[in-house]
C-alpha cells in the first residue's frame, strides 16, 4: 500500500512538473556552452571550457543554429557552421529537424529553461548546455 502510494506520488509530481512545449520553444533563443554529455551507455564527459558556443534563434518554430567563438572584448566570431531547422511537437516532445545538402536528422528538445537546455540526438546521446556568460579578465 504504501509503495502503491509512493508511486503515485511520483507520478503526479512529474506529470505536474512537465514544461509547456510553447515557453520550453520560447527558451531556446541565445548563447548555449556545452556543460556535459552522457552516452547512450551512460558515460558523462563534462567540458570545463570550449572555444566554441552554439547560438541559437527560433522564431515561429523555424530555427538556426550556428558555432561562434567569443571574443574577448564581448564580440563573437561566426564560423561557416550553421544549421536551419524545424521545430515539431510530437506527442507533448519537441523536436528539432535539421535538413543539409548532405543529411538530415532529428533531436529531441528535453526541457530548455533559463539556466539549462538539454537536447538528446538520435543516437540517445544526452547534450546539456549552460548559459554562455562572457570571460571576465
């Protein structure tokens, strides 16, 4: 009885605690640094530091996402990189559809708040992102 109880619990604290896919889309937008990765298998390498951050602009559901290098004096430098794509909602996910010349692929949008973004690939691959906050000297 009491796990039965336990149980539910937990099923109504997560079934309340799901982000509306509207304002998780509408979080997206701005400068993301990767903090860590886990595997598929379960392996997480953490980044201390990346030259590198992904920007990205949504609106109307249709995205870019494109590699920057911060600069010191508060600019950035865009690379050539850079990848459109589509925002669906699936059964209450959210999915990014990217299409190149040469691929096309799918992530899957896991929650993107003020202070966190997660985005999952297809291999099941775990990206978790911070805010990007420029390097005080």
């Amino acid at each position: 009885m009491l796990k039965n109880s336990i149980c539910l619990l937990i099923l109504i604290f997560v079934s309340c605690a799901k982000q509306d896919p509207e304002e998780t889309i509408s979080n997206i937008s701005g400068y993301w640094e990767i903090e860590k990765v886990i595997t598929a298998e379960g392996i997480e390498k953490q980044y201390n530091f990346s030259q590198m951050v992904d920007f990205f602009e949504v609106k109307d559901k249709k995205g870019i996402r494109k590699k920057v290098q911060p600069q010191l004096n508060g600019n950035f430098i865009t690379t050539k990189d850079s990848e459109s794509f589509i925002i669906t909602i699936e059964n209450d996910s959210i999915w990014m559809h990217y299409k190149t010349p040469l691929s096309q692929w799918k992530e899957a949008l896991l929650s993107a708040k003020n202070d966190q973004m997660i985005i999952q690939n297809e291999a099941g691959n775990r990206y978790f992102y911070k805010p990007y906050t420029k390097i005080e000297l």
